[in-house]
C-alpha cells in the first residue's frame, strides 16, 4: 500500500510518565503536560499518542489525541471532554501516572509548498500549535480556527495567545469572522499553497471544495476509535482508494483525494 | 537468555521458547510495525484470521469500550489464503517465532481449501489453529464450535488434510467447554484454545439502537478473565492435550492463575493493546515462581494448582 | 414526587412505582441498617434467597474482587423460611415497597414446603422469585436451570402451589437463554429476570490452590454487563412476558440500555456497594430520556432499541 | 442478636471527597487526610469507612480503613500497601477524587474502667491515633505498638511523634522493648484495666492471655474483605457465640469471648 507517506516507519513505543500539569484552556477544555520517565523519540506534526491512566483497567484503552511540543521528556496535548474516558482525564490531579504509547501514525508530510495554511475544527488545532509557529520560520504559514460560536470564546481567546495571527472564524458569527473554517481557507486561499485539515468528519469532507479551487496538496487528518495503535486490531479502518487502510499506521493524515468520503 | 530458562516448552507439537503466545488478530502482520524489544519473551505468534477469500470485516463501528472489557466486530478482515502466504507468512516466519496459522472457515470445503493453500508452506508454519468461535461473522466461525457434530466433523476433517500440528481454539459461548475440549482431542486436535471472545452486546442510547451493525460483539480483556480461568479449569480437567488459556490476561498474576488452573501455556490479546511488554514481565514472573518453588520445568507448572486440599462441600 | 410521573409499571404481576429493583443477596434485611434516603427511586426489593433451612453459608474465602467484577461465594447464608417470615418480611414489607421473596430449593418438595409457608404471609409478598441460578451452592441453585426437563417441571410446580405473581430468576449459564426464558412462560411463570451472576474462579496464586473453597464461584459488577446484555436482548425475542435485566448494572446509562435492549425493569445489585443513590439517578436518567424522546411511560420504552435499522449483513 | 454495642445504629452514609494530602509514614506506610464535598457525621475510635477511587469501576469496591480525626469536612487515614488496591491508593496525588462510604461498623463501646490499654499490632494503631489523646483527658491511657522489627523503625517514629508515651514492642527486640505487643500489654496490665486490640489476626487471638490474666472487658477489632459495609452482602462475616455476625455491622469491634477463634 502506497499510503505510508514516510518512508521509515517507526512503531511506537510504550512509556510512563506523571501528569505535570492540567490547566483549563477555555470552554471546558483542558490542556495538559505530561513528563515521561524515560526519553520521548521525535515527534512530528499529526502524530499522536495513546493516553491512559496507569494501573487500573477502567478506562481501558488509551485514548488517542495529537501531542505538540513534545521533546526530551516532556509531552502537551490539548483536549475536550466529550465522554466518558475524556471526562476522567480532565478530573485527574497534576502527579497522576499515565501510561503512553506513541508517537503513533504517520503525520502530516514534509510540506512541498512554500505556503502553508493550516486548517483546525475546535480541538483540531493541537497538531498545529507547535507546527504553526516551527514552520513559520521557513515558510508562510497561515493558520485558521473555526468554531461554532460563542460558547467557545474562551477557547478562541487561548488560541489566539498562542498562535497571536491566527484566523477565527464561527458560524454563529460571533467571534472572528462569520462562516466556517472551511469558507474562512478558502477566502485565504492562493494558488499552490499546501493545506493541512483537522477536524470532526464533516469539516474534513467539505475541505473538498479545496480541491476545486485549484488545492493540489491536500492533506487531513482523520479519528477513529482505536484499540492498539499500532496497525494490529484493525479497529480503526478507513476506506481509501487504495483499499482499506489503518488510521493508527497509514493514517491519521491522508491525501484527501485517497478518502471515500461516502462510505 | 538464562532469564528464559525452563520456560521451553512443546504445546501441541509446537516447540516453543516460551508458553506465552500473541493471541490472534490484535498483532499487526507485518513485523516492522512491531515495537523494539516487544518480541522478548514471546513464545509464538498466532495470526489473524485467514480465510479463503479476501474478507472486507464489517462495517459501522468496530470497536467499543465496557468497564475492564473491549468490544470488537471486526469481522475476519484479511487479504484471504493466497495473499497471507505471498505477503504475510514469509515475513512473520522469518522473525523466528513459530507461526500459528488461525483459520477461519464457512464450509468444509473452505476449510479443506485453505489447508491445501498452507500445505504448500508447512515448513513456515508452527501449526494451524481452527477457529471455530468468532463470533463476529454470520456464517462459519462460532456456529462451528457451538455443535458437537459440526465441531467433531471440522476436526476431523482438518486432521486428515493437515500434518502438522493441528490446534483448536474453543468458543466460551459452547454449551459445555469440557465436552467440546474431549470431542477435539478425540477427533485429533493436539491442544485447544481455551478461549476466544465472549458473545456480547452494547446500545447506543443517544439513537436506540445496537451500537455494533451485527448487534453482538465479541468481549475480550479483563472483565473476561475469571470467566476465562473458570473454562481453562473445566477443559484442563476433561483431555489429556494441552490447553492454551486465553482470555483476559493482563498481567503476569493472570497468567500464573492460567497455568496453576491447567494451561500450558496462555495467549495475550487485549492485554498487548495496553502494554506491549506483557509477555517479558510474564515470563519473569513465571521463572520467579518457579525458582521459589523449584519447580525446574515450565510443564511442571500446568495444574499444580489443581491439588488442593480443603474440601468442596458447601454449606 | 413528579420525579417519577410515568416510571409506574406492573412487572409480572407487581405494581411498582418505578422499575428499579433491589437485587437479591445485596442489601440488608433489616431495614434499620438502610441508609437514609437510598430507598428514593427503588420500585421493589428483592430478598436474599430463602432455603427452607437455616444455612450457614459457605466457609473459607466468600469475597474477591476481580477487574470491574466481583466474585461471590456466599452460599445462600439465610435463616430459613420461617425466620424469614417472623424476622424479616414484617419489617420489609412495611417499608411500602413490594417485596420479592428470592427463593432457593434443592427438592420439588423444599420447592412446596416453602411455598406453603410463604402462602401463610401472602398479603406481604409482591412476588416469588425462583433462584434457579445461584451457582454458589452443590445441590439446587443453578442445577435447575441448566436443563429444560427441571426447568420445566419446577416452574410448573411452583405455578400450582403459588398464586401470586411468579418469576424466575435464570442463569446466564443455561445453554441457550431463549429456550429457558420460554419455557418459564410456558409453564406459567409472569416474569423472568436474567440473569444472575456469571459462573468464574479465582486462583490463589501463592496457596497455589481456588481461592475459594467451592472452586467457581459467581461474577457480578460491570464486567459482566455486555454480556447481560446480550442475554436480555435474546430472552425479550423470545417471550411475551416482561424481562427484568440484572447484570452488571451500575449507572443510569447502563440501565438505559437494558431497556432498550428490551427489559421492562432492572435490578441492581453489585452496583449498590458502590452508590446507593444508583436507583435515584436511574429514575432520573429515565425521565429525562422518556422526556427528550415524548414517551409517556417507562412500558413504551422497552424495546425500543430493537427496531434498528442497520443491515445485519455481514462483510 | 446482642452483638450490637450501640444501642442505636446508624446506617454509613455516600460521600464525595478528594484527597488533601498524603504523605510518607514511614516504612512505606501513608497518611492521607479526605476533604469531603459535604460535612461527616460524628465518628467513633473502631469506625471505619469504605474508600475508593470515584468515577472509575477497577478497582471495584471501597477498601475499609478506620478513621481518625475525622470531623467536619476532613477525615484522616493511615494504611500500608499490601495489594492491588492499598498500592493505588498510595500512588494517589492529592486531588484524586475519592468515595466514601462511613461512618460503618460499631466502633469500640464508651470505656467503663477508669484506665484503658490500646494494644495496636503495625497498622492496628490506625483507630487508635486520636482516641489516645482523647481518652486520656479523663482516663489513664496506655498505648502499645507492636512491630515486627527494624523495617518498621521510621513508622514507630512516626507513631511516636504523635503518641509521645507510647510502649513500643518489636519481634526482633530491635525497636523498643523486645517482645510482642501481648506481651507488653501483660506486663503492663493493672487488674480493672480495659483492653482494647487492633492488628492481624493471630495477634488478635493471643491477646486472649490477658483474659487469663484477668481482665474483664476485651475488645478487638477484626478485619475481614468487605463489599457493602452495611450488612447487605454477607461478605464479611464472622462466627461468634451468639452465631454468624457482620464485621462491619455488629463488629469490626467484638468482645473477645464472643469470637471463635478456631473456625
Ligand atoms: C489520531 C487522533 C487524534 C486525536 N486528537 C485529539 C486531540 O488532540 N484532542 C481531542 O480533544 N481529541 C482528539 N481526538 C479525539 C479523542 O481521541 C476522543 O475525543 C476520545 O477518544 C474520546 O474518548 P471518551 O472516552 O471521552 O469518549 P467516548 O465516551 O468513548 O465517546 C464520546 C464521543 O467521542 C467519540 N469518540 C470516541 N473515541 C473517538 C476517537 N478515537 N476519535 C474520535 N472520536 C471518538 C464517540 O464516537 C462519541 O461521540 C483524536 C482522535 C484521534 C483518532
Ligand atoms: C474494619 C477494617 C479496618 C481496617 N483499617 C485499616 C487501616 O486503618 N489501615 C490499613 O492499612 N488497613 C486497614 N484494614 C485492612 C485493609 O482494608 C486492607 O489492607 C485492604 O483492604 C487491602 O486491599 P488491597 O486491594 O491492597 O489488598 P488485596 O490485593 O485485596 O489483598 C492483599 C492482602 O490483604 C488482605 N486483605 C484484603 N482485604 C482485606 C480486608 N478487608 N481486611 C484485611 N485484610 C485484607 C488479603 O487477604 C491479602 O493478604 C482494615 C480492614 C478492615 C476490615
Ligand atoms: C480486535 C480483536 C480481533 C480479534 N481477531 C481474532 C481473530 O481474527 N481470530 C481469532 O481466533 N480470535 C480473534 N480475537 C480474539 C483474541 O485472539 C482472543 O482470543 C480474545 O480477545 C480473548 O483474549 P484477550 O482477552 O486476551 O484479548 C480478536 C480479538 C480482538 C480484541
Ligand atoms: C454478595 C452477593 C450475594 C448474592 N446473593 C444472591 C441470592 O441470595 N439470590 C440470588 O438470586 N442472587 C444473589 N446474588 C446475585 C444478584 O442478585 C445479581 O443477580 C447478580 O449479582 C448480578 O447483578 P449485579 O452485577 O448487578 O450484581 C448475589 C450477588 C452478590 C454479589
Ligand atoms: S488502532 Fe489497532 S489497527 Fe489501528
Ligand atoms: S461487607 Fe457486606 S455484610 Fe459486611
């Protein structure tokens, strides 16, 4: 399969680590440090890891979520509680252990472009945060947010301390521009830029419309359920032109053109 | 590997380094996708289910979480046959661990085909593993384990066509495991799996209804384990084979209770998707009992638990 | 108490404000010992099992936890039919909530002999339960319900002795649930509660010998509840009489899809170890549900999770 | 049954907490102290609560420890690793979320002699720590732990620190007075003094020489796995004279004759 967009894949590695810190990041979500006991290889932008509490078997499995800034000993993600495995990890105190296991997948490929814009639904900005800024240095980076609305000002607010040139856009229209992120990439859109995606499914699939306005490098990054991470259970499949592939291994990050958006 | 010593043992006729064996279908096949170092201690390594023909697995939602458990309908996706000898097998037998080749069938005829196609590989195969309890597809896989007439008849059958070893791989959801272990072991099975996936269900409440499109799903992991240990104590009691105990193994203590309840030897599978590194600590813990109670070989071990001494009437 | 407005149902013969039940063996007889307030949503209690002797309960090891589980091996500890009546049902029965007798016999004839006794405090009793499911004892208990013919022949015994409302309490270790939830409605039974725990063991790794004395022992908690699940789903396409669903229920949610899945109650068990305010925030969870979705009573909701609309093919 | 010492029980409550503190004991040993969402009920020296991480199914049930200090909204707890469950417990950061279930159990009797000796076996001082200092405004207290040897040196410090005149027995003579604490509680016995007992269980059944010595009134505290706390499961129970009783119910605390100690 010709999905693997890096040629040496590296399977994940399993670690320990202590939360270090759990700080509220507007809106209800949380962002979090984890410092690991032993040394975290390198990492890049899309990769992620599996997160789980150590020791105890319920939650079960590691829950997937994109880390950034990760290096040495130390990790950051950026995550909503939406559920029952989410919701206990935004309860946990600084000190608890956890156990990782990553970098998983495959993440976004050496960009090509000399532009860049990065495209984030809600919570997709964490492959971005440190990207954004690590790319900037060499190339035009243009980064977008799109949320729902006013609930997540806050959130927006944080974001923008972070990345301070970042596009907002909400569909209610009440912070940033008016429309999606989608219409909002579009509007910024130059000939040959590169476009990275993150986001619930449907934001994903109408970054199709990238493509029609000329988009040649189109890349998203794509959730699944997942049980082990590392290509083993088959849990986490996506239909692709190329037959059926694995978000854990060949994914998360696709060409958007391999997806079967209708499955 | 003096860390490894007395663990070697043959279950079924397959010789194996150690007794702890990566259960099917949670591995990937291809061997550079696997951790650094997540090997030691492995003794075999089963492979996903192989079916004759290329199977796409199910749709809609594949995988749920349960307090201690994992749901799954994956539904046997596999390239088939011919793809897992091409692609899979010279790969997987070249990392030295004996290959487990787990087979999947709808008819008698599948399984007689199939067992032709790995006829032509033998020497690259530890053994074949008749799954006849997944109960994740409509034809084939459970139905097979569930009958004693069916179950004796696909056992048979693969015996005649298959020289090598030949192992089964039960389903919970038998009526009596005991019955079905006796039934493989006459029907000349080398040793049988005790066991695979426990039938399960789950709702989705937001939209009510089933949450897996083929409404039940297999349980695995540590909800299942006293479950699992309950069956390797019934099979062990009824055949003279060895029985691999699978079921919710996460931790070295789980697998020592598998082999003092008669395994021997223990298969992991949800087990690996939290730590790979299970069947190192596994075997340490084994060889640490062992020495404590000089116990020299690992064979010695299956069953000793099964002496004990306070009586059974109740109260 | 507006709370409640529509979780009102008659369950086989038992009018019950909510259809949250207590299960049997988990919570105190002695309603002095109940702590205050946990009744708050509760639509019934069931008994610990009553023998028609005193039984001392099992000796040795009666308690282990597993992951998300429990392991019982009580063994019927009760003061036999006649302490039950004098001792514990007055003050049961007078905490307003119908009280279901849990019933456990070796013989048709303890079988009759309890009925007689509890015929004499009729007007107390909302239902009789038949245990024919506590794996945790040598004779009676889940030996009747493993097999059609005493399935059968005691159910139909109790029918002709009893003329109040009769359920029977079956075990997840029947070989096929439908066929024994279907043969209690055929000879007479009004409701069936599946199940009970689940048959399991546990090892004493150091001892190197069962932890408990009986060897098995019975699995209950979360663990156990997408199996339970599974078994309510098939026993309410089976019968027209209601289902109660028993097993590893824990929370609201849980107990939402049992009734989707096609109960028309729930009993709570291991879960009340836990939180006696489950059955509360049950109710309140039902509300809101029968709210959002404009159903007017819990009786509509039951089932409703099986008219599901995705294809049931497989790949 | 008249196992009963007070005469009116009360059912434990369900309380929501977090952890406040925990903190080294020495010899392995932890001291945590719960703060509870809403205020706790008056509590007795032998009482003791069930304790268990909250929102998560494994481990399962509350794991029973007795209570010190307990008042208002915090309560205190000393305990040793010795499983699956006290091991978590220990690697628990303040601001864990935890369940309470308490006050459960009957608690040792109001003392009817005018001097009392608490004999404590390791983590038997537990619900002895402040019934100490309370006592001894109006009694003549005295206090004997007993500890295998020098393992067990920074945790007799510990106990010392808190309990100043305590008697300090060991096994191997190395801390304190060599000797068991039966041993010590004889020597140390006036005829009229009231006795009471907490430790493992073969200490528990040789404290039993200090009714050949004569004393009266001896009560000890027994351990056993619990699943409900409040008389439902009949998990616990315990042959006594009188027949079958609830360690957490009609005990943990029993006369000593009322036990059979030979089950
Ligand atoms: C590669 C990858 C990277 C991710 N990165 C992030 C991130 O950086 N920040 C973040 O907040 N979230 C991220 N997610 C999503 C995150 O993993 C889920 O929100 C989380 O697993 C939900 O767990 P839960 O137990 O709370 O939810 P559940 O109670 O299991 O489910 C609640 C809801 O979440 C959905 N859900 C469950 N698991 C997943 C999943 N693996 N992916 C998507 N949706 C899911 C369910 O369908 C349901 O709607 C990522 C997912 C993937 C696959
Ligand atoms: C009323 C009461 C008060 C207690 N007070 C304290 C206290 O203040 N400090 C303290 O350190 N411990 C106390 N204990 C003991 C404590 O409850 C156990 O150490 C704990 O439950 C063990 O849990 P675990 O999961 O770590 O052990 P497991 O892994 O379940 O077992 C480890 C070992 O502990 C034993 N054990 C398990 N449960 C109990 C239990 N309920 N009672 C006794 N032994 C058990 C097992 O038999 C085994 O030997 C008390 C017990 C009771 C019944
Ligand atoms: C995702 C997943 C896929 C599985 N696929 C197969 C399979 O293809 N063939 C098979 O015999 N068993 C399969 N199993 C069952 C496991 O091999 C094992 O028997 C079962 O999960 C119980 O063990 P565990 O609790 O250690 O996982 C699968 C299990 C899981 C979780
Ligand atoms: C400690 C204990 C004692 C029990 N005693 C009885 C009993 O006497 N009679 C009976 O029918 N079921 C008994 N049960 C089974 C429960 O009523 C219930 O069916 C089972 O535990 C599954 O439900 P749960 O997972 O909600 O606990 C007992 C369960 C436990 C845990
Ligand atoms: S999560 Fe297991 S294959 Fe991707
Ligand atoms: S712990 Fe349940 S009766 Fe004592």
């Amino acid at each position: 399969m010709d999905l693997l967009h890096k040629s040496k894949h590296q399977p994940p590695l399993d670690l320990k680590g202590s939360l270090a810190f759990s700080e509220a990041a507007g809106s209800g979500c949380r962002y979090i440090r984890v410092e690991t006991d032993s040394a975290l290889p390198d990492t890049s932008p899309g990769q992620f890891f599996l997160l789980r509490v150590s020791g105890v078997s319920d939650p079960l499995l590691g829950r997937p979520f994109a880390s950034f800034s990760g290096s040495g000993n130390s990790v950051d993600f950026l995550f909503r509680p939406v559920g029952r495995g989410t919701e206990l990890l935004a309860s946990l105190p600084p000190g608890t252990r956890v156990d990782l296991r990553g970098p998983c997948g495959n993440g976004f490929p050496v960009p090509r472009s000399r532009r860049l814009i990065l495209v984030a639904g809600t919570l997709g900005i964490a492959p971005f945060l440190d990207a954004a800024a690590r790319f900037s240095r060499t190339l035009g980076v243009t980064t977008i947010l799109g949320v729902p609305g006013h609930g997540w000002r806050d959130f927006s607010g944080w974001c923008r301390d972070r990345i301070p040139d970042i596009h907002i856009a909400s569909d209610d229209g009440t912070i940033g521009n008016p429309g999606t992120a989608v219409e909002e990439a579009l509007s910024l859109f130059q000939h040959e830029d590169e476009v990275w995606a993150c986001g619930p499914n449907p934001m994903l699939k109408n970054m199709g419309a990238m493509h029609s306005a000329g988009c040649e490098r189109l890349f998203v990054s794509l959730e699944r359920r997942m049980a082990c991470g590392m290509g083993g259970c088959l849990g986490c499949s996506i239909e692709t032109r190329s037959g059926s592939a694995r978000a854990c291994v060949e994914g998360p990050v696709f060409e958007w053109k391999e997806v079967l958006w209708n499955e | 590997m003096s860390k490894l010593a007395g663990l070697h043992i043959n279950v079924g006729g397959v010789s194996m380094e150690t007794p702890v064996i990566i259960a099917s279908g949670v591995w990937p096949m291809n061997p550079s996708l696997w951790p650094k170092g997540s090997l030691e201690g492995v003794g075999a390594i089963c492979s996903k289910a192989i079916t004759l023909e290329p199977r796409a697995g199910n749709r809609g939602n594949r995988l749920r979480e349960t307090h201690s458990g994992l749901l799954n309908s994956i539904g046997l996706q596999n390239g088939g046959a011919v793809s897992f000898i091409e692609n899979d097998l010279p790969a997987l037998s070249s990392s030295g661990k004996p290959v487990v080749a787990n087979i999947a069938f709808e008819t008698l005829d599948e399984l007689r085909m199939i067992i032709e196609r790995l006829n032509s590989c033998r020497d690259m195969i530890g053994a074949i593993e008749m799954n006849v309890s997944c109960p994740n597809v409509s034809m084939g896989g459970m139905a097979w384990g569930m009958d004693k007439g069916s179950l004796e008849r696909s056992v048979t059958a693969a015996r005649s066509l298959w020289e090598g070893p030949l192992w089964v791989k039960l389903s919970p959801q038998a009526p009596s495991i005991a019955t079905a272990a006796r039934i493989c072991e006459t029907s000349g099975a080398q040793a049988v799996v005790v066991g695979n996936t426990w039938l399960g269900m789950a709702m989705d409440n937001d939209r009510e209804e089933p949450f897996f499109d083929r409404v039940f799903a297999g349980l695995s992991g540590p909800a299942i384990f006293p479950l699992s240990l309950r069956l390797v104590w019934e099979a062990a009691g009824s055949v003279n084979i060895p029985v691999v105990g699978c079921g919710g193994i996460c931790g070295p203590e789980e697998a020592l209770s598998m082999f003092l309840a008669g395994a021997s030897a223990v298969a992991l599978g949800t087990g690996l998707f939290l730590d790979s590194r299970i069947p190192s600590s596994t075997c340490e813990k084994l060889s640490e009992h062992m020495k404590r109670r000089s116990i020299p070989e690992i064979k010695d071990l299956a069953g000793r638990g099964r002496h004990f001494r306070r009586l059974q009437g109740g109260a």
